[in-house]
C-alpha cells in the first residue's frame, strides 16, 4: 500500500486519507461517491444556457444567485448514454482545483442518495487494469452494504483542459468562475 507524509510528518496510508464522509450519487444503475469537502450545494434542475465549441458533455452555463457557472453531466463525461432529466435529476456544485485555481462548477447526477461515512476498511485500491487504464479519477472503491461505491476524485473528473470552464470558450484559461450578465 502507497504511503504518504501527512501534515505531522508522520506516515499514512492513501487509504486512510481518503477515509471521510461522501454524498453518494447515481448514474445509470451505478453508485457513486464524492466527498463533502468538495461540495458546495445541491440543487434541482434549472433553465441550463448552452455554450458553443464545448465538448458534449459540458452542457452550458446556470446564473446561480448572480453567478455564471459552468454545467457539465456526469453520465456524458463518463460515455454513459444520455438519459432525459427526470424530478430526481439534479446538480451537485462542488469547488474543485483547476489549472488555475479553485473553480466552481456543476455536475448533473441521476440522483442524489445519501452521506456515508466510509472507514479506512471499507476502501479497496482502484482495479489495475494496465498501464494507462485511463482511470486515475478514481480514488478508491468502497465496499457498503454488499455492493460496491466508486469513489471519485473530482478535481480530476473535471480538471482537464476541455472541461475548465465552459464560460471561457475555445481558450478556457482563466477565471474561477464566469461574471454575471
């Protein structure tokens, strides 16, 4: 198991760092967890504004109380098929370390479940499937009432160059979030 240098100098597991509390989420028939300390709010489904020249998955913009913020869906981020917004659809905002600096953006999920506190035991490393398996999101797999939760780093989920900030167009080099119209 990986070991790291925590703040005391002392040596952790990347297990035991990546113990906490989650919000549990799904797309499709799959569950999945992020962690509180990311997210900001949960919020139904409102009015999206599409932005041009965005990869698919980025569906547009929301004004969220006087601020412009980028919307992308999960399930089209992970290749899954598009599925039509139901009551139970709605947008997880988490803040999440970009290139530069923390930026605030929405994620779509099926539907929001629950908060877990998952313990150091429950988390089993991510799956090794070679070398560039393309799955480095993926901060661990936790073992919850006889199934299985894929626990996600959302800093990498989101933090590639296509998916910065859908307000900063073709460029998408700068801002933590969009100023209001």
């Amino acid at each position: 198991m990986e070991k790291i240098s925590d703040k005391t100098g002392d040596s952790v597991s990347s297990a035991d760092r990546r113990e906490g509390k989650y919000l549990t989420f799904s797309l499709a028939s799959e569950d999945f967890g992020m962690s509180i300390l990311k997210i900001k709010e949960i919020i139904g489904m409102m009015a999206i504004t599409a932005v041009p020249q965005t990869p698919p998955y980025v569906r547009g913009v929301i004004n969220l109380r006087g601020k412009v913020i980028p919307v992308a869906d999960l399930r089209l981020r992970f290749g899954m098929a598009a599925k039509e917004y139901t009551d139970r659809t709605c947008i997880i905002v988490v803040e999440f370390e970009g290139p530069s600096g923390q930026i605030l953006t929405g994620v779509v999920v099926d539907s929001v479940s629950e908060v877990l506190n998952i313990k150091t035991e429950a988390i089993e490393n991510k799956p090794d499937f070679g070398a560039d398996d393309g799955i480095d999101y993926i901060l661990g797999m936790a073992k919850v009432s006889g199934g299985v939760k894929i626990l996600l780093d959302i800093d990498r989920v989101l933090s590639s160059n296509e998916s910065e900030s859908a307000c900063n167009g073709p460029n998408r080099h700068t801002a933590q979030e969009c100023p209001a119209a």
